[in-house]
C-alpha cells in the first residue's frame, strides 16, 4: 500500500486552489458583456452621448478586468512556487 507524501499532497491542494481560482475568470466576462450590452442599448437611445457613455464603459470593464487578472497571478504563484 502506497502512501501520499506531504509534498504531493502540499502540490495536488495547490494546483487544486489554481484551478479553483480561475473560476473567478467567470464573472468578469459574464459583467462585461452585460456591460458592452448595456452600453449599445444607451447608444442606441441617445447616439450624441456614444462617447461618453463609450468612455464610462471601458472604465468599468477596465476595473471589472483586474479581478480576472488578480485570480490569474494567483493561479500562476500556486504552480510555480510549489515546485517539488
């Protein structure tokens, strides 16, 4: 009978959390689309204001953007710092 050694079950828990933290990829792309959408309906009613509301727009997707990104380096400093 084989037993797990802490190191692999150190390293299969951290590759675990990397890819639960990508599922954090998920609601970024879901709340810019609904953005983007959002943003074509306002234009669509008022096309004098399609800079402005443009401008609003890739601002919140820019913020909306950095929670993807966050889970992505965390995701990345899971499996490159449990090197065993």
């Amino acid at each position: 009978m084989e037993l797990v050694t802490s190191e692999a079950f150190i390293r299969a828990l951290a590759l675990l959390g990397a890819g639960i933290a990508m599922i954090a990829g998920i609601g970024p792309g879901i709340g810019q689309g609904y953005a983007a959408g959002k943003a074509v309906e306002a234009v669509g009613r008022q096309p004098e204001a399609s800079g402005k509301i443009t401008v609003t727009m890739l601002v919140g997707q820019a913020m909306a953007e950095t929670t993807g990104l966050y889970a992505l380096i965390i995701a990345f400093i899971l499996i490159f710092t449990t090197n065993i």
